[in-house]
C-alpha cells in the first residue's frame, strides 16, 4: 500500500489541487461552507499520505527530515481545525517536489544524452565472410565491423578499409566531422557521416572510451562535495533544531498556529538541494564539452588552482614529431640503423615512431633482454651486441664517449628546439637523430585565456633537453620551463610547489606522468593519453584537445560561485521567513510554504543555468 501511494503522489497532488479548487469555488460562487470544509478535509487526508509515508520512513533510519516537519505541521494545523492551511501546505509540498524532480532530472540530461548516444547494434564479419547485424554486446575484441553512411561506430577500433568523416562530438564535444582512413582509430557513439569503413574491434562494451565517459559522468554526478557533505551534517542537527524551537515556542506562547508555522518556515529544502544541482549541471556541461570532471571535489579544488603545470611531448605539443637532422659517427651506417629500427620497435613513445618513419623500410632483427630507462630511453640486446638507444643521461650512463664534434653538434641541435635520439652499439656512438614536435595549435591562446582567468603560474616540465624546452617556452610564453627532468624530478617539483602553499594541477598523458598527476592537488590527462594517466587523473580532456582547460576552468569556477549563490538564496530564505513570522502581520503558514518551494526552484533554476555555460573571456 505504502509503495503504490508513493508512486501515485503526482495523481494525488493533481485531486489535492483539484479539491482545494472546488472549495474556493464553492465557497465563493455558493457560499456553501459545508463543501469548502470537506474538500479541505479529504484533500489534506490525501495530500498527507505520501509525506506522512516519507516522513515513517525517514524516523525509521533515525532521521529528523522535511518531510517530519510538514507532518507534524500539518497535522497540528488539521487538529484546530485549519483545513485551509493543512490542504493548501500539503498541495504546495507535493507540487514543489514534482517541480523539483522534473528540474532535476533536465540537470542530468548528460547522462540521458550520453546513453542515448550509445551503439545499439553491429555489422559484424561471420565466418562466411558476410557481414550480419548483431547486438552491440555479441561485438568481441578482434572482430571485423562494418559501419555504413549515417550509422554509429559500435566500439573503438582502427579503420581497416575505407575512407570518410567521422562527428566524435559525443566524445570531444566538437561536431565538426574528422576525417578517417586507413590506420585511423575510431571511438564508439561516434556517428560516420560519409563513406564506409571496415574496422578492427580494439575495444568493446564498458572498455571503450565512450563507455568509460557514461561511467565517469554517472560517478562524478553521484559523487559528494565537502560543502555537500558538511550541508547533510549541517540538516540532520538543524532539522531537529527546528522542531524543537517550534516546540520552544509553543511552551512559552501557547500558540500552537505559530509553533506550526515555524515548522513549515524552516524546512531546510532549498539548502539541500542548492549545492547537489549546481554540482549536477557543471558536471553535465563538461561531459557535453569533451571535459571529464571526476567528482564535486574536483570542482572546488580547480577553481582555487593558481599553478599549472604541462607536460610538453603531446600536451603542448602535437606529440606526432618528425626527424629535422641526421649525424652518422660511424662507417657501418645501415647496421647500425637496422639495430636501431629494431630497438624502436619495442617502444610506443613518439619519438620512436618519428625515427621509424625517417629509416623507412628496413631489416628487423629480435630483440632480447629489453630494459627501460626511465627518463632516459632502452637499452637491449639485438643479435648479440648491446645496443642503447635514448639521450645524453643514458650514453653517460653506458660510459659511451661523445667526441668534440658529437658534443657540438648535440649543442646545435639542441639550441634549435631538437629532441635527440643517440644510439650505441657495444660502447661506440654510432649516429643521432635530431626530432622536433610541433606546438599544439591555438595553445598559445589557450594559455592566456588561462593568465585571464586567474593562473599565475604556467610551468613546462619535459624529459627533453633544456634548448628544445626553452625554444616551446618562449614561443608559449610560459612563466617558467625546465627540461631533462626524470618522472621522479618531476614529482619532487609538484611536491615543492605544494610546499610552498600553491594549488597545483598538472597536465600530462603518458605512464610517466602518473605520479605527479596523482600527487598534485588536480591531475589533468588528455583523453588520447595512456589508461594509467587517464585513471589516475582528476579530469579528462577528452581528444586531446587543450582547448578544453580554459573550458573546464571557467566552468569550476561558474560552479564554484553558482553553489555559494545557492547557499547565500536558501540561508537567506529562511531567516527571511522566520524573522516575518515574529515581527510581521502577513505570515502564515501556506505563505511560508510558497516561499518555501520558490525558493527551491529559484536555487535549481540558477544552478541549471550552468547547462549552457561558454567560456567568455
């Protein structure tokens, strides 16, 4: 009974509504009292139920809710007999809550939209080589699929065959449509608008990028802030307060009309819900703008950053350079370099995939005994001779001996804005490849958009040389940029920075980046990053797109200000309400529960407002 009663409270709200009607009606049309007191009397039973139900079920887990107050308001006001005041005050509870949820639920529109976005089903390979629609969940890894004009990717994979533009707004947010071919990768819930690809299933199901987008948004929406958590402590005490004030007021004023009113003024609603709404819709609008917030902590803690700091391969930069310069220190060129193809093969950095492009096609012998060099490249064995292949910190290291020319020509290069690439085989230096990214497009104006909005600090850390550092810097106009920096250099820095009181966000995306974006007070991955850098960060930039930070920044901080307004509104609210009740003629109870509900939608309404932030500056 009690179920079907709850899930029955809009009919119940609209027969309340309707009744109240009737006996404003007939009393002013017919003057008939009698009508007017028991549609009053039948609507209050009615309108009761549910919040007497809510309120049993609240007391049952030892908590003192708005739903208690009304209660027992409402049943005081039945008891003297003001039917008038328990039917209109039960009507507008149950109507601000249909309101509230309807609002509500616009809030979450991201996960609707997200999830509605979601691959239903495939075209998929079978064992005749024909291709035949299957659920989205019959995809396994490893399977062929073919998706036609207009159809939605089902998982993320690599285009095999084919040609076309792909809209990837429901992961970056930007529907301008990107062109795929050959090698391409492609992630689900994307649509292809021209052409048709054959794809291979990297990806599938949860594991893919857009079903790990679903599961961040759901657990960032609900996640609780600090503010949200000490509101919740705050209303279990306040609430009771409540009652036992009215209370108070009764024993000394024998006026049972005010004590109810006051339970009714001081419904602590709109400060409950202010601060969870605004959370709910910046959470949205950066799902909807390629920006992945990981929980309301993660709001509050952005938007007081006052230091930031970059990563450079594939966060500044594009991540995708190519080799500028070639210096052979050797005889035996085409060994050498076939050692060194066949060690870069074992690597997934940037560089090594420049390197490959520049030797071309080549021999590829086995590689043993492979070790990395954290900070400082691979060293391995390929067809018995120990080759390593990194930077300057690791020839030092091997004890390779740079001669004079060797030296200047590092210098030289390295002044040029060259990452280097040195390679040994059995102790001699046999050649060097000078490799230079280039700057991510629009990242100059992205970092002043981020000076405006309020970051003091732009700070570069790179395992590159300090001349290929300092050549970025300048162009970026960073506040400070320090190269050959080892992972563990890197997390000291955070943790100095931290020491001498900044908030620091750090934004990277390769393994290497892993500790210091968990120590800093907010990591930041790219979304093209490696698994380890996107799990242990705060946010996800999704596509790799710097364009998103200044976003995501203003946005915390819109939300940031957005629960505060809420806050200030519901306080405000109620010290309103309970100041008129004691000093003014006009307050009574249904006024105080209008107000009451307003002040609900006024504060959801303004944290709605966050769904159609743009950054403005």
């Amino acid at each position: 009974m009690q179920g079907y009663i709850l899930r029955s409270k809009n009919q119940i709200t609209l027969v309340g509504g309707i009744l109240i009607a009737i006996a404003f009606i007939s009393k002013w049309t017919m003057a008939n009292m009698e009508v007017f007191k028991w549609s009053l009397i039948i609507a209050s039973i009615l309108g009761l139920a549910p919040i007497a139900i809510q309120a049993y079920q609240a007391l049952r887990v030892k908590v003192v809710s708005i739903d208690v107050l009304v209660t027992i308001a409402v049943l005081g006001a039945f008891l003297i007999q003001n039917y008038e005041e328990s039917a209109i005050v039960t009507f507008l509870f149950l109507f601000g809550a249909f309101l509230e949820l309807r609002t509500l639920n616009q809030t979450r529109s991201a996960i609707k939209e997200l999830t509605e976005m979601a691959p239903e089903s495939a075209f998929k390979e079978m064992e005749n080589g024909e291709f035949e629609e299957v659920d989205v969940e019959d995809v396994d890894e490893g399977d062929i699929l073919l998706v036609k004009t207009g159809a939605k990717v089902p998982v993320d994979g690599t285009v095999l065959i084919g040609e076309g533009y792909i809209n990837e707004a429901s992961i970056t947010g930007e529907s301008i449509g990107v062109e795929k071919e050959k090698d391409s990768k492609v992630f689900a819930g994307t649509i292809l608008e021209n052409g048709t690809l054959q794809i291979f299933a990297d990806r599938v199901g949860e594991d893919t990028t857009f079903g790990r987008i679903i599961e961040l948004v759901e657990e960032a929406q609900d996640s609780k802030s600090e503010a949200e958590r000490f509101i919740d402590r705050f209303s279990k005490y306040y609430t009771p307060a409540v009652l036992i004030m009215s209370f108070i007021v009764w024993l000394f004023s024998r006026n049972i009309e005010l004590a109810i009113t006051i339970l009714v003024l001081g419904c602590p609603g709109a400060l409950v819900i202010g601060v969870p709404v605004s959370n709910v819709a910046g959470i949205g609008n950066g799902a909807r703008h390629g920006v992945l917030l990981k929980g309301s902590e993660v709001i509050h803690d952005f938007s007081k950053t006052d230091t930031i700091i970059f990563d450079k391969t594939g966060t500044l930069t594009i991540g995708n350079p190519e080799v500028s310069e070639v210096k052979y220190y050797t005889e035996d060129v085409d060994d050498s370099l076939v050692y060194l193809a066949s060690i870069e093969r074992e690597s997934s950095h940037p560089l090594a995939k420049a390197v490959l492009k520049e030797i071309g096609e080549t021999e590829v012998l086995p590689v043993e005994n492979t070790e990395v060099i954290k900070g400082g490249g691979i060293v391995a064995n390929v067809a018995g001779h120990r080759v390593a292949v990194g930077n300057v910190l690791l020839m030092e290291k091997e004890n390779v001996e740079l001669s004079k020319k060797a030296r200047e020509d590092i210098e030289a290069l390295e002044k040029s804005g060259n990452s280097l690439v040195l390679t040994s085989v059995d102790g001699d230096f046999k050649l060097m490849m000078g490799v230079r990214d280039q700057i991510r497009k629009g990242a100059k104006e992205d970092l002043s958009k981020l000076k405006r909005l309020g970051i003091k600090n732009l700070i570069m850390l790179s395992g590159d040389n300090q001349g290929t550092v300092d050549v970025v810097s300048r162009e970026l106009g960073l506040t400070e940029a320090y190269g050959n920096m080892l992972p563990e250099d890197k997390a000291e820095y955070v943790k100095k920075l931290k020491k001498e009181g900044k908030i620091v966000t750090f934004v990277g995306d390769g393994v290497n980046d892993s500790p210091s974006l968990a120590l800093a007070d907010i990591g930041i991955a790219m979304g093209s990053g490696t698994d380890v850098a996107i799990e242990t960060s705060d946010i996800v930039l999704m596509n790799s797109d710097l364009s998103r930070l200044p976003h995501a920044l203003g946005l915390t901080k819109s939300t940031a200000r957005n629960m505060l307004q809420n806050i200030v509104i519901a306080v405000g609210v109620v010290l309103v309400l309970l100041f008129s009740v004691f000093f003014s003629e006009w307050m009574n109870m249904s006024i105080g529960m209008l107000v009451h509900e307003a002040s609900i939608l006024v504060v959801i309404i303004n944290g709605m407002r966050l769904m159609s932030y743009r950054l403005r500056v």
